[in-house]
C-alpha cells in the first residue's frame, strides 16, 4: 500500500506499486487534467510537480514518491488563477490545449525557481514540453506575461 499527498490531500493506493503515478492521477483519483502524451517522458503532456519541480509523472513510479507532495494542474491554485494560467487566458495561448497542463505545471515550477526569467531561460525551460499546434510563440507571451505578475 502506498501513501501520497496529491493537492494536499493524503490518499492511498493499494494496487501496482510500480506504476506509473500518472495513472494514478487520471485513473484512481479522476484527476484528468494531468495527460497522456507519449509515455516515455519526452512531450510534457503529463507534467505535474513533486516537492516543486517539475517532473514527467509517466516516468515516476507510484512508489518511489515517498513523503514528496504532487501538485496537478487541479491543485495549481484552487480558482484556476494561478498567474500562469491568468497569463494562458489572456494571451490565448492554447489552440487545440491538450498540452496545456503540463505546459502550464512546467510554466509554473519555471516562475517558482526563477521568477524573471530571460527570453532564453524561457526556451530551455518549456523546450521538453511538446505543442503539436505550435503554439509556442504564445506558450513563450504567457510566461512573460506571468513572471510580471499579471
């Protein structure tokens, strides 16, 4: 049995230790907003925070989150008015969205470390999150936009 802290809620999960905690997200605890994109940890899609950092949850198992706390998109702010998703409604930035939560969570764990970040530190931070819209001109507004505090 394992014990988690997931938006600052305690649950606990009896199955498959050595699954992934994304599907513990969407398929225990019915928080769909965390996505499955790729599976292998490259597009982002899945992207929530442990302890703060930014972390693909296909790739950590289930088990290994430990006393470590997991914020979903859900848990981002309670009103969905986080100033990075302030910053994603009023640029626009999501066409198709499906990405968004993790670009948003990665956004977010970006500002939480560095809160006026360059233009450069912006791309390397959101590069490993995957827009298949292109969106990312606007991806890049909405974190500007966010790190001044909308």
């Amino acid at each position: 049995m394992v014990e988690l802290t997931i938006n600052g809620q305690r649950h606990t999960y009896d199955g498959d230790a050595d699954v992934p905690l994304l599907w513990v997200i969407r398929d225990e605890l019915g928080l769909t907003g965390t996505k499955f994109g790729c599976g292998g940890g490259f597009c982002g899609a899945c992207t929530v925070h442990l302890n703060g950092v930014a972390v693909r949850s296909c790739q950590v198992q289930v088990s290994s989150v430990g006393d470590r706390k997991v914020v979903t998109i859900e848990g981002l702010h309670p009103e969905g008015n986080h100033p990075v998703q302030r910053a994603w409604r009023e640029t626009s930035a999501p066409q198709c969205g499906y990405c968004h939560a993790g670009q948003i969570m990665q956004a977010a764990a970006l500002l939480a470390q560095n809160p006026k970040p360059s233009d450069q530190e912006i791309f390397d931070s959101m590069s490993g999150n995957i827009c298949r819209c292109g969106c990312y001109q606007r991806i890049a507004e909405a974190v500007r936009l966010a790190s001044t505090g909308v």
